[in-house]
C-alpha cells in the first residue's frame, strides 16, 4: 500500500522528473481501467495523454500551462467536456455527445488540467447514495460493499482512490458533500451562482451549485480559484488558524438524527478547534425545519418540472428515481410559490447567526457509509430512511445558498466520518481557512471515535 497520507492514492512519478505529467496520467488511466469501483462512465484516455504530453513539453522548456499543470480532474458526468458522453447516470441520453465545454471545463482546460473523463453520478444527480446508474452503482473505496454517497459518486470515490486528482461535481442538497463525507475526501458547495452552471445539466434551477472534490483543503482552494478566476484569492490566507474565530454550533437540529460516533467526532472537532484558539458558540436556528422542508418543496417540485414530458412519454427511468420524480407532481403552484418566498427569510435566518458566529460547524452526515442499496438505517433502536440521514444537515444551505465545505475528521470501524463547515456569502476565503484548520487538527489527533 502507497506510504502517504491517503491510502488509495498511487504514487506519482516526481514533479521535477521528465515525462511526469504523462506518466502521472498513464498510472491514473491504468488504475481506472484496472479498478472495479465504477467511477468512471467514459474515460478519455487520449486526449488525456496528448494534454500530458503538452504540459511535459512546456515544462521542460521552463514553462508551465497554469496553476493547474499536469494535474488530473475527474468531471461529473452532468457536465459537458466536448466530444464526450453527457448521459447524467441514465439510459435515455448513453448517446449524447456534448459539443461544447461547460464553461468550468473552459476553466479546467486554460488553467493546465488534463481531464481524465467523466465521473459517474446517480440517475440525474436525484439520490444522495450514489447507487442508482445505468452503467452500475459507484462503490466506496473504503469498504466496496457501502455506498459512496451521492450523487457526485464517481468523483468523490475516484478522489479518494487516487484514480484522479481533483475532480467537478454538482450540489443540490448534498451531492458534493456526502459522498466527500463518506469517501473521506474535501468536498466544496461554493455560494449560489459563484460558479456558472453553463453547459451543466439542470435538476433544479434555484438549488444546484457546481462544486468541487479534492484530498485537501488547499486543493479545493486551488481549484476554486481556476474556476473563479481569482488567483491567490482562497490559498492566502488558509494557514491562519481560527484562533479568535467564533465557530457556532446547531445542536437543536441535528441531535436526533446523529449516530453516536458522528457526535463523538464532531464533539472532539469542536474541543480540537477550542484548543486552537476558537470560541465555541452554540446557536440556535428555530426556522431549521422549516427551510428544510422549503427546500424539499421546491427541489421536488422543480425537478418533477424539468422531466415532466420524459415521464409522459414513458422514457426509461430507474423505478427509484422515477418514483421521486413523480413525488413533485402533485405540489400546486401556491405551495411551490409559498415555499420559494420564504427563501429570502431563509437566507435572513442563516445570515442571522452568521453575523454572531464566522461559522457554523455541524456533522455532514448522520451516519457512515451505509451498505449498497440499504434505504432503511438503524439509529437508536428505530429505522429511518437513509436518504434523510444523508441529507438533512445539508440541503438548507442549498436554499439559503451559503458556501459550505466537508471535511473529514475521524473515522468508525474504518468508514470516514465528515464534518460540515458553513460560512458567510463571498467568504469562501475565510470557510476554507476553518476547514484548513479543521483538517489540521484530525491530522495532528488521533481522531477516531472512542
């Protein structure tokens, strides 16, 4: 097994050695083709060489393609790359072939990014387990028979298992962040519309957000900075600590519906955090459940919208998606109306305690990876549908629209368990600084729950 601190990671040729880029890409496309996880639904192996091959010939005349040289991104196939595959995880479009990048895969591209292909994502990115694909379920590198999480499945589980080295995802209530938590990877939602959704397939208009998966938070700030085109914005000021920083807790939403070593380790980030400097602040956000359910109205409502004729026509679906789809088909106009009015209370809310606190800190998840295909999961004697446990601490930023970040701290009988960092609109500088803190201190503490 590779010696570094990723498990899954193989080893790269050296930085400074001739032909690194390609033989960095060769080892990630061979790994691929020899790995039975599913990350992958199309691999571009030659134009992922050609690319290589052109960051080796400008490095060696001391030059450098951008910040992203040489590295290798995984792009969630609800993204187009030109001249792949954009099938969304479904029979209906195996066939569609995208003409035009998406204007983040521009980014990727003028910033020296060699795109390996596309990642696999749940049907349509509607299912946080990331199970449920026309070419198979994507499998957790940690343990092969649990979920990866969705629905950026492929991305988060091809991060975590070395086959790339940042890759692109989508976020509409948690399809960033739960499969990073549960990959043990750092997965970031930026704030709405920071980055574009050109050329991304729509699930719902008012909650997707493109987001990003990478092995650490200065890989996230890095990417985030190509895809926004703000050098030096994010990485700044990521080694400053938290020390004087006011980080909240939620402890009113989330109790119920936590396992107990998702507690232990988000109580032992928490002390970590006080030990290095910052206040821990409890808040408290009485309108919680009611953005939850707000968000809940408009994605069904709004991807039911967006799918509507393919329903009628009896175009192919997976039973489990279609099933959720036609969840949005009865929600009336003045319910769907209702619930998007409240989305600037919503914010409101959330901008509320954040102007008490930098930022907020809850579990990302509430449970570990569970096993592939479980939709029922045991929590304190009783079962709960799994979907809600992988969901509830995440969606209502995707209606308020705040920047939040997963990053993984701890771990239980060897499933990673993440924590969630919320931060201020604009200040995703400040976010990953916490997170850089954050995944400071579970590298300096033995972080496994006792």
């Amino acid at each position: 097994m590779p010696t570094n601190s990723n498990p899954f990671r193989a080893p790269g040729a050296s930085a400074d050695s001739a032909g690194a880029c390609r033989a960095h890409a060769d080892q990630q496309l061979q790994a691929i083709a020899d790995s039975t996880l599913r990350t992958f639904i199309s691999v571009d192996a030659g134009g992922a060489r050609l690319q290589a091959d052109l960051c080796d010939q400008v490095a060696a005349n001391g030059g450098s393609l951008g910040p992203l040289h040489g590295q290798t991104v995984g792009v969630k196939d609800l993204i187009d790359v030109a001249g792949l595959r954009t099938t969304m995880g479904s029979q209906q479009y195996q066939s569609r072939i995208a003409t035009e990048d998406a204007a983040v895969v521009t980014s990727l591209r003028v910033a020296g990014a060699v795109i390996l292909g596309k990642t696999n994502t749940h049907e349509f990115a509607y299912g946080p387990t990331g199970d449920v694909s026309w070419s198979g379920p994507v499998r957790n590198p940690h343990d092969p028979d649990r979920i990866s999480g969705g629905s950026s499945s492929g991305s988060a589980a091809a991060v975590a298992a070395g086959l790339c080295d940042l890759a692109l995802g989508t976020d509409t209530s948690a399809s960033v962040r739960v499969p990073a938590a549960l990959c043990g990877v750092v997965g970031l939602k930026p704030g709405y519309d920071l980055l574009s959704r050109h050329g991304v397939f729509t699930l719902s208009q008012s909650l997707d957000h493109v987001g990003t998966l990478s092995r650490d938070v200065a890989g996230s700030a890095r990417l985030l900075e190509v895809l926004t085109g703000r050098a030096g914005a994010y990485s700044a000021t990521l080694e400053r600590g938290v020390k004087g920083l006011r980080v909240g807790m939620l402890q009113r939403f989330y109790g119920e519906f936590i396992t107990d070593p998702v507690r232990r380790s988000h109580a032992r980030a928490l002390q970590a955090l006080r030990d290095s400097g910052a206040e821990i602040v409890e808040i408290d956000l009485p309108e919680i459940q009611d953005i939850f359910n707000a968000q809940q109205v408009v994605l069904r409502a709004e991807a039911y919208a967006n799918h509507q004729r393919a329903l009628r026509q009896e175009l192919p679906f997976s039973d489990e998606v279609r099933a959720r789809l036609l969840t949005g088909k009865d929600i009336s106009a003045a319910e769907y109306l209702d619930a998007k009015g409240s989305q600037a209370a919503a914010r409101a809310a959330f901008d509320r305690v954040l102007g008490l606190v930098d930022v907020l800190l809850t579990p990302t998840t509430g449970t570990v990876a569970p096993s592939l295909q479980e939709r029922l999961t045991e929590l304190d004697g009783q079962m709960h549908p799994t979907f809600w446990l992988l969901i509830r601490l995440t969606a209502p930023t995707n209606f308020t629209g705040h920047p939040s970040l997963s990053v993984p701290f701890g771990s239980s009988a060897g499933l990673p368990i993440g924590l969630q960092l919320i931060g201020r609109f604009g200040d995703e500088a400040l976010l990953l600084r916490a997170g850089r803190a954050l995944e400071h201190a579970a590298q300096h503490a033995d972080t496994a729950p006792q």
